[in-house]
C-alpha cells in the first residue's frame, strides 16, 4: 500500500483550501480562511499568498483586456 509524502499531503491541502476560497468573494476569504485553517497558521499564509497573487494577476489581465 503506497501513501503520499507529507509534501504531496501538504501541497494537496494548500490546493483544497484554495480552490474552495476562490468559490467565494474576496471579501469572505478572511472568515473562510479562518474557519479552514484555524489550527495551521502557515497554511493559511501560503493560501493568502496565492490569493493575492491570484488576484493580482487577474487586475493585470483586466487591465490589458481594457487597453
């Protein structure tokens, strides 16, 4: 019986709990994020990290749709 590394678990984990707080609005991110990671403050530092660079590149190809 074969597991996953607990890299493969972790990165598995960031990617659940980033796919679901994209399902909500912006501004729910906080409290969701609240309620998914309470208990692993790391966790729900790399998840805000790739909200916001999520975000940021959505504003730049706004931006360059606009143009």
């Amino acid at each position: 019986m074969s597991h996953a590394s607990p890299a493969a678990d972790r990165h598995a984990r960031v990617k659940r709990v980033f796919l679901q707080a994209l399902e909500h609005p912006r501004g729910e991110h906080a409290a969701i994020l609240d309620e998914l990671c309470s208990n692993d403050p790391e966790l729900r530092s790399v998840v805000e990290s790739l909200l916001d660079h999520h975000h940021d590149q959505s504003l730049l190809g706004a931006r360059a749709l606009a143009s």
